[in-house]
C-alpha cells in the first residue's frame, strides 16, 4: 500500500470484494483437494511434499528446507512426513553433513504416486480454474499474485 495514502478502515465494497475472493479460493482448494484425494489416494499436503521432492536434485531436500518451500511449520510436516513414510511415499535419513539435518527423498513408490497423481489433478484444475478464465483474466490475475507476493515480501515465483 503506498504511503501517501491515508489509513482508514475498508469500505463496505472492498470488504465484498475481499470475503468473496477468500471465500472462492478457499472453495476452490476444498474442490481440487476433494478431487486429488479421491482420483489419487493423494492428499494435497502429499502432493506439496512430493512435488517439491520430485523437483529436487536428487528427489532429496533437507527437512527444514522442504518446510521453507512448502510454508509449513518444522512440527507440521515432522508429522505429515511420519504418515508418508509409513505408506512408503519418502523416507528419512540423517544428512551426511550435518548431525542434527534430516534428509527427506520421494522413493520410487512416492514419484510414481505422485506421476500418476498428477494427470487428474491438472485435468481438475484446468476444468475448475483455467477453463473458467480468459487469456486476458488469467494474466490479470498473474499480475495481482506477483504484486501480492511483493508486497507480503514472499519470494518471486519461480518463472520471474
């Protein structure tokens, strides 16, 4: 928000525009979430994990790294990781250059799920996100998301 502007509290109509906006994404999330579970045996948080690791040098990201890239607390995904392994899905090393870093790696049985995952899912979000935009909406709202991340001092996605 530029400084030269005076603080007051939002208008009714900025406030429609904000609830409505949270209200979508949120449904939509639920949506693709609800199709990912159920045409994958996939989670959304393991799809998270499991698309950072397939995208990892060696499918392997140190625990407290994966919790960066996701925006997940340490204790959050310790827990998360703990069910995933129990389904074969990654598992946990110690890091060979640090005592106290654990490594996470997809197996083969994670990348396959997540491959595999991964049809369905992209096919959900072309029909429930994508489908419904134009050329012209879908830059508008490239645009507000990177202006977004800069003002919330998030990192620049990875295409910028």
């Amino acid at each position: 928000m530029s400084e030269d502007r005076p603080r007051r509290a939002p208008t009714r109509e900025q406030l429609r525009t904000w609830r409505d906006y949270i209200e979508t994404a949120e449904a939509l999330r639920t949506r693709l979430g609800s199709r990912l579970q159920s045409e994958s045996e996939l989670s959304t948080g393991d799809y998270q994990v499991l698309l950072a690791l397939t995208e990892a040098e060696h499918r392997t990201l140190r625990s407290s790294e994966l919790a960066e890239l996701i925006g997940w607390e340490r204790s959050r995904l310790s827990h998360h990781l703990g069910r995933m392994e129990r389904r074969g899905l990654i598992s946990r090393q110690a890091c060979a250059d640090d005592v106290h870093g654990i490594d996470v790696i997809a197996t083969d049985a994670g990348a396959t799920a997540f491959r595999a995952g991964s049809v369905p899912h992209l096919r959900a979000v072309r029909e429930l996100f994508l489908d419904a935009l134009t050329p012209a909406q879908l830059d508008e709202v490239d645009d507000i998301t990177r202006t977004l991340r800069r003002h919330l001092g998030l990192a620049p996605l990875a295409a910028e």
